[in-house]
C-alpha cells in the first residue's frame, strides 16, 4: 500500500457528461501529479499541483482541469467526456519540501475511466 | 522540458537470466531517477532509485547505475523469477519543477 488512496476505482459514463476523480496523498506530501495511461501507453504527465499551487502543465486538455484543496486532497474534473478519455488516471504524491531536491513519488491504485 | 527515452520496449528473457533497460534523459541537471514497476491493474510501484551523487546502487536482484555524462541511466535484474514480469518505467524529473516525466515503459516477460 502506497499511502496514496484514489477514489472511486472504476467509472463508466456516456459521452457528453463530466466526472470527478478524487485523490488523497500520502500523510505529509505536498506535491500531487496527476498522470494519465491510456491502453498500451506510457504515463502521460497532466498537471502538478503543490501545496494548493499549480507547478507544471502537462499535455492536460482544455476540458480538464484540477485543484489541491487546503487538506491537500486533490481533484481531477474532466468534463464534455470522450470515447478516447477512456483510460487510466493516477496520481502521484511526493513530499518535494526542499527546493531542489526531487523526493520520491508514490502511485495510488488508479481510477479506471470508461466512456461509453 | 525533460525528454526520457527507454529501451527497448518489449524483453523476453529465460528464468534466472538477466535484464537490462537503458533510458537517456535531455535535462543536465536532473538529479533524480528513480525506477517503477507496473504488475497488470495496479499502480505503479517505485522499486528503487538514483541520486547524481552516486554511480550505482543495488537493492538485492535489482541495481540501477547511472552515467551523468552520458546522461543515461539503466535497471539491471539479476537472476530473474517469474514474478519480475511487469512492465517497468524510468523517470526523471525537470530540475525547476519536479514534473516526473516517464519514459515509454518496458515489458519484461520472464519465461518458465
């Protein structure tokens, strides 16, 4: 167990409808990422957020977006769902409290999102 | 932004053999590179990691050794089991940010 909970485990939605995908990091983790893996695909980096902030951008659609709360959880909104947003999404968390220095990130189970 | 190449995408290799994976990186100053192991729908999982102060570090079958030169950096298993077939990615990080960027992933089939 990772420490990184993600919730729900599994989705099905219509095309055209909008989702909320959960994410609690590690207990002291400040950074969480947000990673996509569609079937056969490598882990497509969307957003990062740190300590509430948006840090980096991925290749994250216009039709997605996030926010880290002040408890730090994190949440992923894709909306006006496609067939190809059918796909994995983790998220990542790491502690990254020293300035240059990369802490290790740990994966959550992931959310199975299916469009249909 | 960080670049991360992996090869090869695909190895097949007899128990009890060994196997390597390679990854360049593009930013010289990633200092980070650590090693992740997928097992079919699961997350996955960090199974060991490099710092650019070091040139090598082992973690029982698994060691990773890292060239800062070259900009590359490799996964080496030892004495493969069958319970290593997984797909497995390396990552490094931008050095302003901390984005992971992965590379493409490697399936490794360990066969009986």
């Amino acid at each position: 167990d990772s420490g990184v909970t993600q919730t729900p485990k599994h989705l099905i939605t219509a095309t055209g409808q909008r989702v909320t995908l959960r994410c609690s990091p590690r207990s002291g983790d400040l950074s969480v990422y947000w990673y996509q893996q569609s079937l056969d695909q490598g882990l497509q980096f969307l957003i990062q957020y740190y300590n509430g902030e948006e840090r980096a951008k991925g290749n994250i659609l216009e039709r997605f977006s996030a926010q880290q709360f002040p408890d730090l959880h994190s949440e992923l909104n894709l909306s006006s769902l496609e067939l190809g947003d059918s796909a994995l999404y983790f998220c990542a968390s790491s502690v990254n409290r020293e300035v240059g220095v990369t802490n290790e990130a740990f994966f959550g189970q992931g959310t199975r999102l299916t469009v249909v | 932004g960080e670049n991360v190449e992996q090869h090869p995408s695909t190895l097949s290799v007899q128990e009890g053999d060994s196997a390597v994976i390679k990854c360049t990186y593009s930013d010289s100053a990633s200092n980070y590179f650590p090693w992740y192991k997928q097992e079919l729908g699961k997350g996955p999982q960090l199974i060991i990691d490099i710092r650019s102060n070091v040139g090598e570090k082992k973690d029982q079958r698994i060691a990773v050794t890292l060239n800062k030169t070259a900009k590359h950096f490799s996964l080496h298993i030892t004495e493969t089991q069958p319970e290593d077939s997984a797909v497995y990615f390396c990552a490094a990080p931008r050095s302003n940010d901390y984005k992971l960027s992965f590379g493409a992933g490697t399936t490794v089939t360990v066969r009986a």
